[in-house]
C-alpha cells in the first residue's frame, strides 16, 4: 500500500465519519476492528499451538486470517482495492518465489 493509498483510506474514513450517524459509526467500527481483533487473536492462537499444529492448520489459518484482514480492508476502503492489493501482493510474491 502506498502512501498515496493511505492518505486516500483516511480521506474516505473521514467523509464517512463527516456523513455518517452515531449508529452508523459505531457499527462501522466494531465490525472493521472487530475485523482485525479477530485476525491477530487468530495469529496469537496459532503461536501458541505452533508446536501442535497438523500440515493443514497452517494454511487455513492464513486463509482464514487473510480473510478477516480483508474484510477490515473492505469496509475501510471497497472490494474492488481489496482485490487490486491482494493481486499486486500475489504478483509480487510469485516474482520473488
């Protein structure tokens, strides 16, 4: 993420707090941290376990997080950036493998 992309999340954060309700807020941030609490509960779950976990576990895991940190994404930003990063990500990670 660049930082042109960052100033653009929080420009979009702050017209969504400018023309939103109280309710509307609250809802938006519980389900956006909610969101990230969930993915590094997961991660910090997985680092205790990491010496008994099975050869699956860790790959539903990074699903499961990359999920959770996509839907936080989503709701700060849309589907379609989400899914630009995550293909930009992946590109990038093919190059280096």
């Amino acid at each position: 993420m660049t930082q042109a992309e960052l100033e653009l999340v929080a420009r979009e954060i702050r017209a969504r707090g400018l023309h939103s309700s109280w309710d509307e807020l609250l809802t938006f941030s519980k389900d956006a941290v909610g969101s990230l609490v969930d993915a590094y509960q997961a991660l910090l779950r997985s680092t205790a376990k990491s010496n008994k976990v099975s050869s699956s576990d860790p790959d539903d895991l990074q699903k499961m997080v990359r999920d959770k940190l996509a839907k936080a994404l989503t709701l700060l930003t849309s589907e379609a950036r989400v899914a630009k990063w995550e293909s930009e990500a992946l590109t990038e990670n093919n190059r280096h493998n």
